[in-house]
C-alpha cells in the first residue's frame, strides 16, 4: 500500500490521503501511522480516497474509527450521548472524515458494517473536498 497526500483548499484546508493499495492487516498499521503523523501536524479535516483501493479489511475499519474517533476528540462538537442519539437516528455525519471513491464491494462492506451512518461518502473526489 502507497498513501500519496496533498492538501486542498475547500472552506477549511483538506488533507486528502490517497490510498493506492489494500487496507488489511499487514497495511493498516501504516495507514494509522500515516494519519496519526498528519493529525499530529495538524490536518483537522481528511478525505480518504480510495480510488486505487480494491479491498478492506476489518483492520483498515478500525483504522478508519480509530481516526474519526481522534478528529472527534480534537473538535468537541457532540458529546458521547448526543454521539450515539444523533447516529442512531441517521442524524449524524462526521464533518472532519470522509471517504470517496469506494469500490462496490467497499461500499456494500461499509453499509454492512454501518460506517455509511456516520461517514459521508462521495463518489467524487471534488464534490467530497468542498462537502468540507
């Protein structure tokens, strides 16, 4: 796996992890490292694009919690009980990670696992950087 990033500018700047490559469990730890670093220097707002990623696994999903969970911290903006009320009525989207360009099958795993319920995802790279 290759994660290629670069930064937009939309009404908040956009750090776009490009992913080329499967998210498993021999890549995830790379990919949470990766996004950890870019947290850590600051990037408040990432869009994942998964153009050239065909497959992920159930330890890329952590990954993807584990950073929504990270941008939530640093925002604030619901608390843990608004968190799950807003989700399990559908009303709730992270504004600080989004996915784009999943493949059918990343798609039918991301509404199997329920991560469409709280990710937007966009099946184009520049309406999912100005949805930021």
């Amino acid at each position: 796996m290759e994660i290629k990033v670069v930064t937009e500018n939309a009404r908040v700047p956009v750090t776009v992890m490009n992913i080329h490559g499967d998210i498993d469990s021999i890549t995830y730890q790379a990919f949470q490292a990766k996004a950890d670093e870019l947290i850590s220097d600051g990037a408040r707002y990432i869009l994942v694009n998964m153009a050239e990623a065909p497959y992920i696994s159930s330890a890329g999903l952590r990954s993807l919690h584990n950073i929504f969970n990270k941008l939530r911290s640093l925002h604030k903006d619901v608390n843990d009980d608004e968190l799950r009320k807003k989700m399990s009525a559908g009303n709730y989207k992270s504004p600080y990670i989004k996915i784009a360009n999943l493949s059918t099958h990343i798609k039918e795993v991301f509404e199997l696992s329920g991560f469409e319920t709280y990710m937007e995802v966009h099946d184009d790279i520049g309406q999912a950087v100005a949805s930021f």
